[in-house]
C-alpha cells in the first residue's frame, strides 16, 4: 500500500476504513502520527477485530498512534522497530499481542486495560510464534478487587 514511503508524516484514516491487509505502512521512516478508524481489524472472514501483521513495522519516527475500542488482538510484528512509539494505551476489547508486536520499539509505558486480570496474563511458544494473553476479570471480579477505604 504505502510501505517505503518516506514523504509520509502522518495519516489520518476515515471512518469507512475498516480493513487494511498486512504490511501497508512498512519502513515508512518519517511517519509520527496515526489516526485508526473505530471500525479498524474488522474482516468478513474472522470472528475477532485484529490489528494486521507488520502495519506499522520499521516506521521508525511513530510516537503517536491510537489503538480504537474493539480491536481485540495486536497482530504479529504490529509495532516492531517503532524506535520512536514510547508509550500506547490499549482499550479493554484486547485480549491477546502477537509475536513481537512491540518488540524494537521505545515503548517505556505500555498501559493494560482495567479489566486485565493481570494476575492470569500467559505466554506461550509454539514454532517460535509468542502469543501472549491477556485474560479479562467478569463484571463479579472486577466488584470483588476494587478496595474501598471509608475514612471518618
């Protein structure tokens, strides 16, 4: 689509986007800044909204990217060699990071949705793939770990 595109600093993407296939912004060097739709990961043949593989891999100037409520997995290699993306907040639809997704970024805050039993995140290896799951708490558990300190 894009990919090796230097000129490109920032894109905005509309609305009516809702599918983009792997690896479109490849090694675009100069790209900052991101604008996903709320529709983004949809696609007719998968049950789960997936961020795509390599969609932003060696976009090496990216600081500033929204992930949209709803997309439930970050692909493979999503974000890998982001130098520049230090920190992501990730909605609580995301229940699952593929294989190095951030793996080569500047990330230093990587902030896990509230309803994350942080407790129960798993890592597996399977041919060399990592997934990595990210187990939500029921409306009941999440009742039950909020803390309530009355002071009179």
């Amino acid at each position: 689509m894009f990919q090796r595109c230097s000129g490109l600093l920032s894109i905005n993407i509309p609305d009516s986007v809702h599918t983009i296939g792997k690896w479109p912004f490849e090694k675009c060097t100069s790209l900052q800044s991101v604008h996903l739709p709320a529709g983004i990961g949809t696609h007719s043949d998968v049950s789960k909204r997936i961020l795509p593989e390599g969609l932003f891999n060696g976009c090496t100037s990216l600081t500033t990217v929204n992930v949209p409520d709803g997309v439930e997995i970050i692909g493979p290699l999503t974000f890998c060699n982001c130098a520049s993306l230090e920190s992501i907040e990730l909605p609580e639809t995301v229940t699952a990071l593929g294989s190095n997704s951030f793996s080569a970024t500047g990330l230093k805050t990587l902030i896990l949705p509230d309803d994350v039993d942080k407790d129960k995140i798993d890592a597996k290896v399977n041919d060399g793939v990592l997934t990595i799951e990210l187990p939500k708490r029921t409306p009941e558990e999440k009742e039950k770990a909020t803390k309530v300190i009355e002071v009179k």
